[in-house]
C-alpha cells in the first residue's frame, strides 16, 4: 500500500447505483486508504437519518464516512455548512493518517465542493470533471465557481474529450482519464437473470438510469414499429415529468419491459443477454460532453452496440453503429441483430473494451497523484 490517503468528496451514498467515481476509488483503494465522504444530509432530513461509518463491503483500504446525524448540510448557510463539513474532513484525515498515511490527497467530484480547500489540511487538491454541471440543454458559458477550482486546484481530471477540449486548458496539470469498465466481470459468461429470461428474442437493452437525457420519443417510436423486438429497460426511474408521461406511454406496449433497478454486481447478466444493447441520447448541447459508463460495459460483452452519435462516441463508430433518424436506428437494429453472432465483430469489441479496464484507470491515476505529490505542488 502507499503511504497516500485520498479524502474524495463525492454526490452519492455508496450503495448508490454504481457511476465512475465508485469504480475508480474502490479500485484506488488496492494502492492507497480511501476515505469516501457521503454526502451530508439537510438538517431537517438528518433528523430523521441514522448513519453509519465503516470499511466497504468487499473492499480493504476504503472506508465509508456518512454523515452523522449531528453534523448535517446547511445549504442556505455556508458558514454553518463549512463548520459541520470541516469537522467531517478533518476526521476522516485523522482516520487515514491512523493507519499510516504521510500525504493527503483532497479529491473532489462537484464544483460546490471547492470550499473544502479551505477546511482540512492536504498535500494535493484534484478536481474530477466528468460531467457539464449546468445540465444546459442550451450553450452556457462554465461557472466562475467552477473556473476558480478548475485552474486553483494541483491536479484536473477530465473524462470525455469534448470536455477536455472545453476547460482541458485552464490547468496545465490536466489529464484525460476516460471511463472504463469491469472487463472480466462483463465479459465472463453469466446465466440469464429469471425476470430476463421469460422476456422473448430478439432483446433490444439498455442499462442505466431512465432520465430525461434519453430520446424516449424515438424509443416509443422504434417500439411501436419494431413490434418483432422486446425492448428492455434496466435501471431505476427518474422522477422528471417527461421520463414519467414516457414510460406510462411506452408500459401499454406488450414489447416493452422495465424491469426496474437491479444492483451493480447482477447488470452484467442483464447486459450479456440483451441481443443489442442501446445507448439512445437526445443530441443538445449537454449531451455533446456525454461519455457513457454502460459504452465499454456493453463493448465487453461482445453484444452490438447501437447509440445516438454523440461527439464523445465517434471515435468508437468502428464498434458501436451510431444513428439519429428512427430509420437510421432501425437499419441498425437489424443490421446488429444479423450480425450479432460473427466472430469478428465481437472480438473487436472485447477489444476495445479491454483497453478500458478500471483497475488500470485508477492506477493510472495514483501514479499521477505520485508524480504530482514528488512535484510539491497543492
């Protein structure tokens, strides 16, 4: 183990449906102690809240620190709210420093994170962008709160290249650390889930949230004339209106299926078996920075891939067929469900995916903590 600690401030519970950030530092967590800062929950919500603190199930070196009941969020009050947050970091630095960490690494997952720069002593700050945190469907210019933290903090990581293009300039120590995926977990063959199982061939998937980023109006419409196909949906509901209105459309369907959220450690079985696997984006202006997780999970499975042509796939257009039109998205399905048992293809993209793997992402990124550390630089 290294003798470096990394405090990462990140949005979700740890139990929470699995993004980038769970992948990266359970698997950083092989190399350095990780301390995984839930987020803290508002005052009148953590009355009613109980929290725990402990190690991660199934994962040596990271520990999990939920927010205790007596030191809640207070978001109209950003004195009160540095107080109860400080007091969270500066513990979780005394748990690593227990167990023999010399050199802290503050790494955070949002731009309201910033002001913890200023609340717990560290050796280097790392800022990972791997979002557009407007959430703009429009063209925004980038927050002055994030342009501050971007260029005053050690250490940029930036996971899409469209991303990279926008604010890769403002930090010279930026680095490009593009999601991956649990190769062998993906790729080793796992029976069927039951619920999947009863559904018929030929199975059009997607994993993933049910947000309002997906085109549900060319899913209803491909639904609708594809009735040949089951179209299957993994993953939990968002509460926006328009994802509510569209999933009750698309339930009437006999075609369709949500089968709702399932855990992180069964998605592969669910993936393995969809006959092609679905990545159906609106194109706007938030999702030009979009860089699916599901990409290499899907890739690794060997499955054919079909997706909207957002700018951060195209360099993968030689394994997954990108399409807009319903028409274009049809030929598509066809083409893949034709195909989806050639030796070739399916080799080719095992192939692609393989280069992602997370466990070799995140050691990528400790080695640069390691070089930024010898560095001296904050």
């Amino acid at each position: 183990m290294s003798e470096i600690g990394v405090i990462a401030l990140v949005p979700d519970q740890w139990d929470a449906m699995w993004q980038a950030r769970h992948h990266l530092l359970s698997r950083m967590a092989g190399r350095c102690e990780v301390a995984w800062m839930s987020p803290g929950h508002h005052w009148r919500d953590a009355l009613r809240e109980s929290a725990d603190r402990g190690v991660a199930p199934g994962v040596p070196g990271l520990q999990i620190h939920d927010a205790p009941r007596w030191l809640p969020r207070f978001h109209g009050s950003p004195r009160l709210d540095g107080l109860t947050l400080g007091v969270r970091l500066r513990a979780a630095r005394a748990t690593l420093l227990s167990k023999g960490v010399r050199r802290v690494v503050l790494y955070l997952w949002r731009p309201d994170y910033a002001t913890a720069l200023g609340l717990v002593p560290h050796d280097l700050s790392c800022y990972h962008i791997d979002d557009e945190y407007s959430f703009s469907t429009t063209e925004v210019g980038t927050a002055d709160e994030e342009l501050t933290l971007i260029r005053g903090v050690g250490q940029v990581f930036v996971h899409s290249n469209t991303l990279l293009a926008a604010k890769g300039g403002l930090n010279p120590h930026t680095a490009h650390l593009p999601n991956g995926v649990d190769y062998e977990r993906y790729a080793t063959p796992a029976a069927a889930p039951e619920d999947l199982a009863r559904i018929p061939h030929p199975r059009i998937g997607y994993c993933g949230w049910l947000k309002p980023q997906l085109d549900w109006d060319l899913l209803l419409t491909l639904a609708r004339t594809q009735k040949h196909m089951s179209f299957v949906f993994v993953g939990p509901r968002g509460k926006a209106p328009e994802v509510q209105a569209a999933i009750q459309a698309m339930d009437e369907l006999p075609n369709v299926h949500f089968l709702g959220a399932r855990p992180t450690s069964v998605l592969h079985a669910y993936t393995q078996h969809f006959d092609v696997c679905l990545m159906p984006y609106k194109r706007n202006w938030y999702t030009q920075f979009i860089y699916p997780v599901k990409v290499h999970e899907y890739l690794a499975t060997g499955n054919p891939v079909v997706a909207s042509s957002l700018p951060n796939l195209a360099e993968f257009a030689d394994v997954v067929a990108l399409a807009d039109e319903a028409e274009a998205w049809t030929a598509a399905l066809e083409e893949g469900l034709a195909t989806r048992h050639e030796p070739a293809p399916i080799r080719a993209r095992r192939a692609v995916a393989s280069r992602h793997d997370w466990t070799a992402l995140a050691t990528r990124a400790v080695s640069i903590f390691e070089e930024r550390l010898t560095d001296g630089v904050h």
